[in-house]
C-alpha cells in the first residue's frame, strides 16, 4: 500500500516542537522525500512560517493552503451533522441565526474561525447546556461578549464530556485522550488563570515551563540562609524568599552507559576524590586536634572526603542535560528531572552512610558504626546529594508544587493536574512546555488578574 502510494501520511501538529525541530522536520523532509511521494503537513500558519523562515528553505514542491473564515451557512451544515438528533431542536435557533438571509452579525464573526466553531459546539453539546440562550441578542452585543462567555463555559463542558479514565489505563486507546483525575471547573479556571496571569504579567511569555515557575509563588531572591534549610523545615515554602539562582533550573537526565565513557568516569572520580581528600584531610587534622586522637579525625575526614567526592563525581559524569528543543514532552522531561534527583538523593545517602559506618566501624567498632554513624552518614550524604542538584529542575519544582498546593488550593500533582489540563484540551505541548491551549484563551483567563506578585 505504501510503495503504491496508497497511504497518505499525515504528520499533524509541526508547530507543537520546538522551534529548532521545526526547522530540522522540514530539512529532512527535503532531504528524504521523492518526486512521488506525497504527505499532509499542518501547522498553525505563524509557526510554519518561523521554520520555513529558519529553514531557508521551503517545503519543495508543496502546495500551502491556508483556512479563509468560515460562511455561516457552512457552519450551520457541519453542526447539523455533528449535533446529537436528540437535541437538534434545541439549537434549532442557532441554525436559524446562521441560516438566514441576515445571520445574526454576532454568532456569523465568532463562528467564521474553527477557534469559535469548535467553542460553540464543545460548550453547548455539554450536559445541561442550552443554546436556546443564544438567541437572547442583548446579552451578547458584540463577538467578543460572545467568546467570552464560551470561553468561561469551556472548563466545565469539557470536564462533563471527558470523564477521568483512571489509572492505570484500560485497553480502549481513546482513554489515553482522557484526564487521569476529576476536577471542579471553577478550581480549574481559578488555577489556570494564576498561571496566565503569571506568565502574562510577570514572565512576559506564553510558555509554561514546569520548571521556571520559581517566580510565580517566591517572592525576589533575598535570604542568605534560604536554600540550605528549605528541604528540612516544613512550612518552610509559605515564610522564606526564593534563594539567589531559582529564578533558572537546568532540564537534566541520567545516563548509566559506560561503554564509550569509562574514562570520563575516572577522570570525574580522580578529580572529585583528589578534592575531597584534600578537604578531608583538613578535616581529619583539625577533628584530631580537638578531640585529641587521631582515630576520631581519620573517621570524620574519610567519610567527609567520600561523601563529598562521590555525588560529585557521579553528577558530573552521569547527567545528561536535556535541551528544550529536544523531541521530548513535559511528562517525559519532568520523569527524567525526579530520576536524576532520586539517583542524587541514593548516591548521597549510600556514599555517607556506608563510609562513615566502614570508617567509624574499624576505628571504634562495628555496634557505634553500624548504630550512630550509619545514619548520620546517611543523613548527611542526603543533604549533600540534594546540594549537587541546586541548579536542577526537581527541588525547585517540589518547592513550587508545594507552595502552589498550600497558599493557592492547587493539587499537590502539579505536573498531574498540567497533563490532565493537556487532555482535557485546555492547553497544549510544544517539545517540553506547556502553553494554552490558544492565545485568547490565555489572554483571557489573564484577564481576570487572578495572579499577584508572592
């Protein structure tokens, strides 16, 4: 079928990359394609433009056909078809403002747009909803009343037409389209709309990075001692300014291969150990000094040099830093951030609490090793593998999420609640970031100035 050029291919959503795939999709499509074959690429009309643009080069050979607004007896047509006959009489009005020799100015400009085609019949297709109110001229005098009121009814149809699926999945594929929790729409409107407004008035942008949200709920770096606590002291999140640096994260993930990379493995672990053995035999000299015995300050100092050295070493070796223009999703991205600090968090903990207790074991004996310095060890290599992850992604988005469950109501599964609004068809993906679904609904869920600076 595919050699007789009897399948089509249709590749949807080009302006959902990043902007560097973008332009790489349209090179390799050059470069691959033959005079034969043939394809559907759609895109939203500026995005294509900006890859064709940093491409410098176009699609060859293709042909580009842009939607023209849509005639209100075209829409009325295609709403008639997709109108469930049950209520066809419900919206017999609404087929009458589009039909008419004079449709009704108002319905005809919001409608000439798929934007407005797809809102109208999403929010009155909706359990309980009646477009019979549609007819009432005076409570929608102009296309932007109109909008508005779809756009404030869009939450809540699309909750009530796409119950959550659970999770685990089933077997039905149409269920990965569905959220995984149920949800209040006017919580969801109330959290989307600190979101718009954040990134509308604060971060001047429309991407909705789950990682540079620091900004959002932390008031301007200040705090000297901030970050050194922040992951031990509850409530620690509602009282404190974000620590300098918070305000940027690096996307990272964990890479465990050693074929190929052996020797960066040992350069990482000669360089890390040298420093640390230095520091530790600081350390061993100055804890000899004051506790008069040089067993106590070999012990320290050995377990001080080891557990600094090794998440270390092993950070600089093992992490993979992960570029917003990678094919990659926020799901995807936000799993390899919590990997790489879960490894972080072990190295640290096995590295001080192992050496301590083989150190403190043969200076002192195994019962004080295994019962005292097993667990302080533990706990401080915690402590250091949180340290190697101050410029990571995951301890500024579990300070967020927390912050933003506490003071503002949102669910504690930050990124949860940010895919299930994906699915619900509020908002959408481009490689790693989230945006709205469409710019207006942005600007106008911002609108509402549900956001204040922290």
């Amino acid at each position: 079928l595919v050699t007789g050029s009897h399948v089509l291919p249709v590749l949807d959503g080009l302006d959902e990359l990043p902007d560097e795939a973008q332009a790489k999709v349209i090179d390799a499509l050059n470069l691959s394609l033959g005079d034969g074959d043939q394809l559907i690429l759609t895109s939203r009309t500026r995005e294509f433009r900006e890859a064709v643009a940093a491409t410098g080069d176009v699609l060859t050979s293709s042909a580009t056909l842009a939607a023209l607004p849509l005639e209100p007896d075209v829409v009325a047509d295609y709403l008639r078809a997709g109108v469930p006959r049950v209520r066809a009489g419900a919206w017999r009005q609404v087929f009458a403002e589009l039909d008419g020799d004079a449709p009704w100015a108002v319905l005809a400009e919001v409608t000439a747009t798929p934007l407005g085609v797809w809102l109208l019949r999403t929010v009155y297709t909706a359990p309980g909803a009646d477009p019979a109110e549609l007819a009432d001229h005076g409570r929608f005098p102009h296309a932007s009343a109109l909008r508005s009121h779809l756009f404030d009814r869009l939450a809540a149809a699309l909750i009530a037409t796409r119950p959550p699926a659970g999770k685990p999945y089933g077997d039905d594929p149409q269920e990965q389209l569905l959220p995984r929790r149920s949800y209040d729409a006017d919580d969801v409107e109330r959290w989307l709309g600190f979101l718009a407004g954040f990134l509308t008035e604060k971060a001047k942008t429309r991407d909705l990075a789950w990682w540079l949200l620091t900004t959002a709920v932390f008031n301007p770096p200040g705090a000297p001692f901030s970050w050194g606590t922040q992951n031990y002291i509850p409530g620690y999140y509602d009282n404190y300014p974000a620590p300098p640096g918070w305000a940027e994260a690096n996307l990272v993930t964990i890479k465990l291969t050693l074929p190929g990379r052996v020797g960066a493995l040992c350069r990482a672990l000669a360089i890390g150990l040298s420093v640390a053995l230095a520091g530790g035999a600081l350390v061993a000299g100055f804890i000899g000094l004051l506790s008069g015995g040089w067993r106590v300050g070999v012990a320290v100092g050995t377990s001080f040099a080891v557990t600094f050295a090794l998440p270390l070493a092993l950070k600089d070796w093992a992490e993979i830093p992960v570029s917003t223009a990678d094919p990659t999703t926020p799901t995807t991205s936000w799993r390899a951030a919590r990997t790489a600090a879960r490894f972080h968090r072990w190295v640290g903990v096995l590295a001080g609490g192992v050496t301590s207790a083989l150190a403190f074991g043969v200076a002192f004996g195994w019962m004080p090793g295994l019962l005292i310095a097993l667990p302080a060890g533990a706990l401080a290599g915690r402590g250091i593998g949180f340290l190697t992850q101050y410029e990571d992604a995951w301890p500024k988005y579990t300070a967020v999420a927390r912050r933003l469950a506490r003071v503002h109501g949102f669910p504690r599964d930050l990124i949860g609640f940010l895919d299930d609004a994906h699915r619900l068809g509020l908002l959408r993906i481009v490689g790693p970031i989230y945006q709205f679904r469409h710019a207006e609904y942005h600007d106008h869920l911002a609108g509402r100035l549900l956001y204040r600076d922290p």
